[in-house]
C-alpha cells in the first residue's frame, strides 16, 4: 500500500512538472540542436537528385541545353526548381551556361549556407557560401576553381561539398 501511495506522489509530481508551464514558451523545435545540420543535409541530399537526374538528360541530349526547370520539376516534382533566387532547402535555383555546356543548381539552407553543386565537361564541382539570405545559381561558363568558403565568395572543390 505504501508504495502505491509512493508511486501515485511521484506521478502527479511528473505530471505537475510536465504539463505546469504555465504559460511559459519554450524553444520550438527549429531551434532545437542538429535541425540546422540536418536542413543542410536535406539541402545537399536535393542537389544530388538533382545532379542525377541533369547528368542523365544531358547524357541522352548531348549536353545541359535541355535541362531546364520545367523539365526538372516533372522528373523530381517532391521538389520545387526556379529560375530565380532559392531561399530554403526546398527551393532549387537552376542556371544553364549560355552554350548549354553545364549546369548551376543551388539551395539555401536555413543555417544561411548556399550549397551549389555545377556539373559540365570540366567535371562535377560542389560549392558553398555562407551567411546568405538567398541564393541565385550563377550561369558558369567554365568550371569553378578550387577556393574556400566564406561569406563574400563561393568555396568549390571537386568529390564533395566543402566544409561550411
């Protein structure tokens, strides 16, 4: 009987604690430790079905020229590509080169870090850039140059994305 009674303080003790916040707020879960990390890693995870889907059509088509958004949104439509500016790891911007040689597609996560990745015949080239507000996929000629990342420039580097 006397650990029933035990049991039942204990209980209602938890269950004061719990539910008694009286009217507190509490940090949501967006700023809950690894929801940045893990919106990063949705945002590149994106850019690389993107990636396999344009790297085959252009395969097929003999270059980039007919990977466009439209054609991008019908093979992957869990995913919203535009021709303008990307402001979430939803949002894929797309850039064809003015020869159609290579794509640009970027994503910004919510952490403010622009992934890129750029696929051409210089090879597949991963960038970011951090503390942005948005980002615009850049119509790049040629293939990037290896760099670092910051906030003024886009770090590339080829077989991966570089460290933010």
């Amino acid at each position: 009987m006397l650990s029933l009674l035990v049991s039942a303080i204990l209980v209602a003790l938890i269950l004061i604690s719990t539910l008694g916040s009286h009217g507190q707020s509490k940090p949501g879960i967006a700023n809950a430790p690894g929801v940045g990390l893990a919106d990063d890693v949705q945002a590149q995870q994106a850019l690389s079905i993107s990636l396999t889907t344009a790297t085959a059509e252009a395969a097929s088509g003999g270059d980039y020229s007919t990977v466009t958004v439209t054609f991008l949104t019908t093979a992957n439509p869990s995913i919203t590509y535009v021709d303008g500016p990307s402001t979430s790891s939803s949002v894929i911007s797309v850039a064809n080169s003015a020869g159609g040689g290579s794509i640009t597609m970027v994503v910004r996560a919510s952490s403010g870090t622009c992934w890129l990745v750029w696929a051409g015949s210089g090879g597949t080239w991963y960038g970011a850039q951090t503390n942005q507000t948005s980002c615009t996929a850049p119509p790049l000629d040629a293939s990037p140059t290896a760099s670092a990342v910051s906030s003024t420039a886009i770090g590339w580097r080829q077989g991966g994305f570089p460290g933010a």
